[in-house]
C-alpha cells in the first residue's frame, strides 16, 4: 500500500515537473517574441502564418509518428467536428497570436503576457452573460482583484496617465479574450480526439488562413541573425516543446494540479524582460502583475468554469 502511494506521488510529482517545465517555456517564448515584435522588418501577418503552418506541421508529423493511423484524419469525418475545428484555427490560435503580437509590439512581453493571463476571467464572464451561469461570490472577488492588478500594471501606480500605449492595453485585452475563446472552442473535439491533432490541424489551417491576407512567400521581410533566431525559437519553445511537455504532463497528473503551474509564465517573461531586454518595473507594476495573477489563480482553484 505504502509503495503503490510513493509510485503514484513519484507519477504526480513528474507530471507536475513536465507543466512547470512547459509553463516556464512559454514564459521564455513570450521574452524572445518581443525581439521579434519589436523587430519592425516582420510584419504580423507574415510571422504569424510562418509560426503556424511550421508548427503545424511539425506536430502534424509527431502525431503520426506517436499515434495510431486511422486517428489522423478522425476529425474529418464530421461536418460538424471539421467547422468547430475552423472556428478553433481562426478565432482562437490565429487572432489569438495577432493580437499577442501587436500587444507586445505596442508595449512590452510582460504586461501583453499577463494581459493574455485573463482569459480565465473572460471564459467566467461569457459563462454568465451567454450561458446565465449564476454569479459566485470568487467570481466578484477574482474580477475585481483582477481589474485592480490591471490598473495598478498599466500605470504603474500613477493613475493620472498610462505607463504603456492604450493600443497595447487594447491588443492585450484582445489577446485575452482569444485566448480564452483558443480553451473553450475546441473542449468538444479535445473530449473526443487527441489533443496534439486537434492543435496541429488547427496551427495548419490557421497559417492557410493567414495566406489569404499576407502570403509567407510574398514580400519575405529582411530577417537578421537575430531576429531569425527569434522567429525559429518562437516556433520550437511555445508552439512545439511547450505544448508537448504539456500533453505529457497530462498523463501523469490532474489539472487541477498542471493549472498551478500557469502563473509561472508570467513571472518567467517579466524576469527575463527586466534582464535581458531593459524592462523597468517599479514596485506597483510588479504588485499589480502579482495581484492579477493571484485573482486568475483563485479563479481557476474555485470556479468550475475556468477548468
């Protein structure tokens, strides 16, 4: 009795490891995003149809590597299942990393990172005003921890003016509530299909859809070492290594215990932001992100809908 329970902690404790790992990742994936973003040669479109059809079709080739054939092209076989899936690749994953992009490119990689860390919050308040779930009294307190940690991280405690541009607050918010609709649009395809198809045909079909408006192969812009690197490292940390170590750590541990690991994130790119890419942060702007990071946390642990 007492082994099988060290086995199970020693399963639990690698699947918590694995999201830890994969939410630090990303964290890193949101610092090295600024350099590109902040590099003005590449264009939105252009990086987001780059970064999607390659990640694509890098998790596209480990599906069928990993998983049973006649899986691949399950999703397909539903009408139904194949439009959630569309609406999955252009309102959750593309508008999603458009809306990240322009956030960081308007202000910086923490405060876009964090603004993008509400979705939780937009998730419970789509629940209430779509699906007349009843307010709680953690969703009352959670918004408002929430709205206060946002004041305090765009004027850095200064309320008479905005310490980054109102476009990047509005870019950020964006990337937040599709962020939140990147959870909510593909649960049903998720229940039934595995989670690495139903993200890769989606990165697919979100980087053709990104062609229609900026083809990768039209006007490629100019890249240096640097900022070829920042693209490369964007794709491999946030879109590849990140979300597999995530899929990983789902068979080992439960969600509730993977969702502790989402604040690290934030906290990585902020670190990193101060230290390698000249980000100044006074003690109210770092209060504001810890505040809204407790607020999404105690969401997630306590309200159902979050999950």
């Amino acid at each position: 009795m007492q082994e099988n329970t060290k086995k199970i902690k020693k399963t639990m404790n690698k699947g918590f490891l694995l999201a830890l790992i994969a939410s630090i990742t990303w964290g890193v994936s949101g610092a090295v995003q600024q350099i590109v973003a902040k590099d003005m040669n590449i264009p939105a479109m252009w990086f987001v149809g780059v970064r999607t059809i390659a990640a694509g079709v890098i998790l596209l080739a480990v599906a069928l590597v990993v998983l049973p054939k006649s899986e691949f092209f399950s999703i397909f076989k539903s009408w139904k299942e194949t439009l959630t899936l569309f609406a999955f690749s252009i309102f959750g994953l593309f508008l999603n990393m458009y809306t990240f992009f322009y956030a960081i490119q308007q202000g910086n990689a923490s405060t876009a990172t964090i603004l993008q860390y509400l979705s939780p919050l937009f998730i419970m308040l789509g629940s209430i005003i779509f699906m007349h779930k009843k307010v709680l009294r953690v969703d009352i307190i959670s918004f408002a921890l929430a709205l206060l940690g946002v004041v305090l991280l765009i004027t850095r405690g200064d309320f008479s003016r905005l310490a980054i541009p109102f476009s990047s607050v509005l870019w950020g918010i964006g990337s937040g509530v599709t962020a939140a609709l990147y959870v909510v649009i593909p649960q049903r395809l998720i229940a039934k299909h595995n989670g690495l198809l139903v993200t890769g045909w989606g990165m697919l079909f979100a980087g053709i859809f990104s062609n229609f408006f900026h083809p990768v192969w039209v006007n490629v812009p100019h890249l240096s070492k640097t900022g070829l690197m920042g693209v490369i490292g964007v794709i491999l940390l946030s879109n590849v290594i990140a979300f597999l170590l995530m899929v990983f750590s789902t068979k080992f541990t439960t969600a509730a215990t993977i969702s502790i690991t989402d604040a690290v994130q934030p906290f990585t790119t902020l670190v990193l932001s101060v230290m390698f890419l000249s980000l100044s942060v006074n003690f109210w702007e770092i209060l504001g992100a810890v505040i809204v990071i407790v607020a999404i946390y105690v969401l997630n642990r306590f309200d159902e809908t979050t999950v």
